[in-house]
C-alpha cells in the first residue's frame, strides 16, 4: 500500500471514528433534551386541555349563576310562566347557549321545568339520574338551601361563590356530562332560596373538537370502562389511575400519547384523557442530529482534503521523488545518479544524507569491484588449475601409454634380423631359400609388420588423446586469460559425443572401466550450440566426482548412468550423471557449488562451483539431488536447444 493511499486510510478512519463518536453523543446527550422537552410538552398539552375543561365547567358555572341570580328565575319558580318558557326556555334559546341540560327545581327537588336535549345530535335524551318529574331531595346536583348566605373560594375554579354551589363533570349513560348547580336567589343575591338551577353540556365529539382547536391539541377521552374496552388493556387503566399525573406512550416515531385524568364532582378519576401529541420535538431532535453528523463528516472531508493536499506537497510528493530516484538507481544500478532535493526540513536532510550515502557508496563499491575482480582472477586461476591438473591425469596416461608401448615395440629384433641378413651379403638368396633360420624370415616379418602396425595404431590413438588433452589445456589458459571479456565461442555440440569425450577424458574411467560398470542412456537430440571446452570442463568434473564418490561408497557394483533426454516444456536439453556411490546428506545438497565447500579429505571446493558457473555462462543451470548417505547422486545439465542473446 502507498504512502498517500495509508495517510487517506489513516484519516478516513479517524474522521469516521470521531464522526460516530460524536454522533454517539449527539444521540445520547443531545437527543434525549429533546426527547424529555417533547415528554414535557406533551404534559403541558395535556395540561392545557384539562384546563379548557375546567374553563368550559367554568364558563357553564357563570352561565348557571346567570339563571339562578335572577328576579324572573326566582319568581317563576313559585309562579311557572309561560311567556318566562318561551323567552327564556326555547330550543334556540338553549342551542344559542350551548345547554343541553337545564332544570329547575323547587327546594323539595320537584322539577318545575326541566329539558335534556343534544344540542349537537339534536335529539332529545333522558338520564336516568335525572327524572323529569322530581329529583331526590338528597340527590348530588340539589343544593343545600338551608346553608347560610355568604361567599367563599370554590376549591377547584378558585373563584367567588356562594356556598352550595356544585360544578364538574359526571359520568352518564349519554356520556360525559359537564355540570353546575346553583341556589336561586334574587338578582341581588338574597333569599330565601327557591330552589336549584342545574345546567348541563354533553362532552360530545363536536365540542371535544372545538376544545382541541381552542389549545391546538388533538385528543381523546374516554370513561375508564370504556378505555378498558378500547384498549383491553386493564393495567394501562390501573397506571393511569394509579399514577396521578401524565402518563406516557409512544404509538410510533411520529406520535406520542399522553395519557390523563379528570375527576368527578367528587373528586374520582372519571374521564381519561389522552393527547395525541406529534412528535415534532424529537423529530427536529434526530434532523439536528443528523445534521450534526453531517457536518461532522462534511468538516471531516474537507480537513482530509486540506491534509491531504497539504502532505501531498510538504511530504508525499518530495518521498515519491526519492523513491523513484532509489528505484531508478536499483534498475540502473548508477550511483552517480544525485537527488539535489533543495529542502530545508527533515525530507530535505534525508535527500542530502541519501545522496551523501551514494557516493560513499559508489567510493565502497570501486574498491569492492577491484578488490573482487583480483579475487576473481584468482579463484578463476585456481579452479582452472583444478582443471587444468584433471585434464593432465589423461595426458599423463596417455603419455605413459606411448612410452610404454615405444619401449616394448618390436624393434630391437627388426634390428637384430636386419644384421643377420647383412651378415649374409651375396649369400642372402642361398641362406633364405637353404638354411632353415633364412626359411623363417620372410613370415618373421610380416608378423613384425603387423605387431608395429598395432603398436603404431595405438600409438596414433593415444597421441590423439593427447592432442585433445594439451587443446583443452591450452583453452582452459585461454579462458583465463579473457575472463574479463565475452569471448564465448559457441559450435554445434553432439551431446553423446561430448559425453564419451568426456570418458576419454577421466582417466580413471578409462582404465578402471570393468570395474565400474558405465551405462549411456542417449536419446536422439539434434545438435545444440554450445562451448565445447566448456562443457567439456563440466562433464570431465561430474564423471571424475562420480568415480570418487563410487570409490568413497560401500557398493560392491560401482554403477555410472550417462543419460541425455529433452525437456520440451522448457526447451533445453538435459544430460544426467548418476552414480550409486555415497551420496549426499540433505543438509549439504544446497552448498555443493558453494565457492570452498568440500567434504573430501584432499578437497579444495573449486570443482563444482566451476562446473556451475560454467554452466550459467552458456545460459544453462547445473544441480543435484540425492537421498541421502550410500543412496547415490544425479547431477542434472540443463542447456538450451536454442541459443540465448548475447548480452553486450
């Protein structure tokens, strides 16, 4: 991953974590503030439409104290008129006030006139707590008429009012009603008292809706029983009741109900009211939060966008710089290559001591260069010398071969033959056709004849190998002398012949050949280009290695395979060497052609190493395998079929 591509990880994970942490807080601080100023404000609608019902029993209280504090009220309650019931007591009149409910009764709770009409549904009604004819003279909407004049607070409108005056809200078989009771009195407010005006208004749907655009809250009511019934919920019920005050339900995200009580004129919860409040509060909670969060995220992007253009100036671009200029200089391979970064900071100082780096480096590898070239000289010196005394064994034998063949040839007796037959001058027919020595001279030499032709033979055979031996030697010196150079001189190779040049070449292989028993497995290859001394180098080695470890191993059937085949895959041909001998433990196969490494007593570690970099050089590989102690080894040349570009 790139530099600039970790700084944007970097800082996008910041930003998000510390936009989610925020957000996190904006909903666990900022959200429930709006969340408990919409549960109050729903306590407060629910609280103002309680006091619109205690406005409108108020309202209806003024209205009954209008009818019970009036001449022609308390004088009609003796004297029933009927232009007083048709001015004051007609439907329109009633409709006009709101009333649906209007009685007026004597002191002994008789009814002198009384009507129960649904103004909204405009249909008439009776209650069964409300007869027509008379009302009990302890029922709860007549007051006391023997109580003394004078005024008092009422408990629940905190207004002025005479005593026995009744107003609230009971519970009918029509619905809820809403009620005051007042002593008839004069327009002056005196008695005797005549009696009990009672006004009602139903708590019907209309008035419900006026109510609930008066305080712009929408809500429901119900008696208790019939929230049980609506709801089946009789534990909602108990809590309400129970709980005194607001209760509280979310219907979904965008409502909120609120439940509550009204009592009854005596003071029992009869009415429950429920505010359906919309939850506009939390919902401009949530807005405010997600506006947060956005905000949040929109600064974060800008301050990512702000560091990054800022890092990519003061840091990514001039680290980019370097880092092209070290990857330029790791594909070049030129050290003299500078940076010149002209900073002042710390990027800047980096750049110097990076330049400052590569000409103490360009210094140190001079010196490395020289040094291992001297070194290279000598390694190549001394592993051409290894070569150089392999190939002399086989000029060494073939030398001793033709010395000794020389020394045991027939001519001395030629000689000896050539003197008798001087000895016999002009007698020489005689003597060869009479005397029996002469009889034996003429097939004495053919048998010299063909004894010096073998010799002969021999001789020429061996001196070839010797010739091949000094050829080898010469450009084994030759390499040397142009190690430096690309002096690679390539010709068509016949792989088997190589091999068997190669045989010829092992003295020990030629001489101790029926004791270890040599196989050629040669398939039918083409020609390939190759250096011929070079591969013969390598062969002479893996053979003369494969003879040492034979007789190093505890086989009794000293076995070597010479095998060629053709890896079509990767277009190379491939000879093996195999041997049964002593093998190699897997802990040195990977430093058999390391530079020194040898496990023989009179080693020196030059031979493979050789081998395999001679093999690199005409663009082939040499390895090894082997399982382990006594189980033999395979030594693998592979060279392509086709030869390889020279590089120049």
């Amino acid at each position: 991953m790139s530099l600039r591509s970790k700084i944007v990880l970097i800082t996008t994970i910041v930003v998000t974590a510390y936009a989610g942490l925020d957000h996190a807080i904006q909903r666990g601080t900022v959200s429930p503030s709006f969340e408990a100023l919409e549960r109050d404000e729903a306590r407060e609608d629910l609280a103002r439409i309680v006091g619109a019902l205690q406005n409108e029993i108020a309202h209806l209280d003024v209205r009954c104290r209008d009818w019970a504090t009036w001449d022609d009220t308390w004088n009609f309650v003796q004297h029933p008129d009927e232009h007083y019931v048709r001015s004051n007591l007609g439907p329109a009149a009633l409709a006009a006030g709101n009333i649906d409910l209007l009685y007026i009764c004597d002191p002994t709770g008789r009814v002198v006139w009384g009507r129960i009409h649904d103004v909204a549904a405009d249909r008439d009604l009776s209650l069964r707590d409300l007869p027509r004819e008379s009302l009990a003279p302890n029922h709860p909407f007549l007051v006391d008429c023997d109580v003394p004049r004078g005024e008092v607070l009422d408990p629940r409108t905190g207004e002025r009012a005479l005593r026995g005056t009744i107003s609230g809200l009971v519970v009918t078989e029509a619905g809820p009603l809403l009620v005051s009771c007042r002593p008839i009195l004069t327009s002056a407010g005196e008695g005797p008292v005549r009696g009990t005006v009672i006004l009602g208004r139903l708590l019907s749907d209309r008035l419900v809706a006026e109510l609930g655009e008066r305080t712009a809250v929408d809500f429901d009511r119900w008696t208790l029983d019939g929230l049980r019934r609506e709801t089946g919920d009789p534990e909602l019920v108990d809590e309400i009741t129970a709980s005194g005050g607001a209760v509280l339900r979310e219907r979904d995200d965008d409502l909120l109900w609120v439940y509550g009580t009204f009592p009854d004129i005596d003071a029992r919860p009869a009415l429950v009211l429920r505010a359906n409040v919309a939850r506009n509060i939390s919902a401009r909670g949530a807005e405010s939060v997600r506006y947060s969060l956005l905000s949040t995220l929109g600064s974060g992007c800008l301050l990512l966008l702000v560091l990054l253009t800022a890092l990519q100036r003061a840091v990514v671009a001039p680290l980019e710089r370097l880092t092209r200029h070290a990857v330029e200089i790791g594909k070049t391979d030129d050290s003299d290559a500078r940076l010149n970064l002209d900073r002042s900071d710390e990027i800047g100082t980096l750049g110097t001591e990076f330049d400052r780096m590569m000409q103490k480096l360009a210094e140190s590898r001079a010196a490395v260069v020289r040094a291992a070239r001297t070194a290279g000289m000598s390694e190549i010196a001394t592993g051409i010398l290894h070569n150089v005394g392999n190939v002399l064994n086989s000029v060494n034998v073939s030398a001793t071969l033709v010395s000794e063949r020389v020394k045991s040839s027939k001519l001395g007796k030629l000689r000896r033959l050539a003197d008798m037959v001087e000895k016999q001058g002009d007698a020489l027919g005689e003597f060869i056709a009479k005397d029996p020595k002469g009889k034996h001279v003429a097939p004495y030499l053919g048998e010299v004849t063909r004894m010096m032709e073998l010799d002969q033979s021999g001789v020429i055979e061996e001196l070839e190998a010797l010739n091949t031996g000094i050829e080898h030697i010469r450009r084994l010196v030759d390499s040397q002398q142009a190690f430096a150079g690309n002096n690679d001189l390539r010709e068509r190779v016949d792989l088997a012949e190589a091999l068997e040049t190669a045989l010829a070449l092992s003295s020990q292989a030629k001489h101790e050949g029926t004791r270890i028993h040599v196989e050629c497995e040669f398939a039918e290859l083409p020609p390939v280009l190759a250096d011929r001394h070079k591969l013969a180098e390598i062969l002479v080695n893996l053979i003369g290695n494969a003879r040492q470890a034979m007789e190093a191993g505890t086989t009794t059937m000293p076995r070597l395979v010479l095998r060629t085949r053709v890896d079509e895959r990767l277009g190379r041909a491939v000879i093996e060497v195999e041997d049964n001998g002593i093998g190699i433990p897997a802990e040195n196969l990977a430093r058999v052609f390391h530079h020194g490494f040898t496990t023989k007593a009179d080693g020196h570690g030059f031979g493979l190493h050789t081998a395999a970099n001679a093999a690199t050089e005409m663009h082939g590989s040499l390895t090894v395998r082997s399982d382990g102690h006594e189980r033999g080894a395979t030594f693998v040349l592979e060279i392509p079929l086709e030869p390889a570009p020279q590089v120049r």
